[in-house]
C-alpha cells in the first residue's frame, strides 16, 4: 500500500469500513464472510477470497478490528462492504489501495 498525497486518506477509510462493520442492518447489502482456520494469519488471503484482490488488505482489517498486520485474524464472521459501497468509501476517503488506480501516489479511481 503506497502512501496518499493525503496522509490520512487510509484513516478515514479504515474507519467507515470499521463503521460499516459494526452498524450495518440486516437489509443492508453487506458480504458476509466466516474466517477459516487458514487465514488466521494471512489477511491477504480473505481479501482475495472476498474481493478477489490481496491489496484489499485494509478492508479486511478494518473489519475484524484489527490494528496491526501482525496481529491473527481470529475466526469470526466479517461484515465487509459490497465492492460498490467500497468503491464509494475509497472515493470518500481520498484512499486507493489497488496500484492500478494511482497516479503519482493519488488515488485516479479508473473503472475496473
């Protein structure tokens, strides 16, 4: 993960994605993702299999609460964002995590 021209920018976002996690009503479009024993200590994994991409590490963290990398991801059930509302919470924040969607360490936000 690069640094933003916004040093906060991964702040922010951390915390609506931390929002998310802990408020988000039953008629809300959430994923919903049960940690597995193999990704207890490789975060990178449940963000593949969740988006599909391990730079959505962050997510993932965010999620479970977790402040560090270093720490385990304990075996829960993860309410994540949609990859819609993801985008819209990266677009809010002034936060990129894919490398593919910078330009000079700025997130650009080009369409997948």
């Amino acid at each position: 993960m690069s640094i933003d021209r916004h040093s906060q920018a991964a702040r922010v976002f951390y915390r609506l994605v931390r929002d998310f996690s802990q408020s988000v009503q039953p008629w809300e479009q959430a994923i919903y993702h049960d940690v597995a024993p193999d990704e207890r200590w490789d975060i990178t994994l449940t963000a593949r299999k969740v988006y599909g991409d391990a730079g959505e590490f962050l997510t993932i963290m965010a999620a479970a609460g977790m402040e560090t990398v270093d720490q385990p991801l304990e075996q829960q059930r993860l309410v994540l964002p949609t990859a819609d509302r993801l985008r819209a919470f990266k677009r809010r924040a002034g936060f990129e995590s894919r490398a593919d969607h910078r330009d000079r360490n700025g997130a650009t936000w080009r369409s997948d």
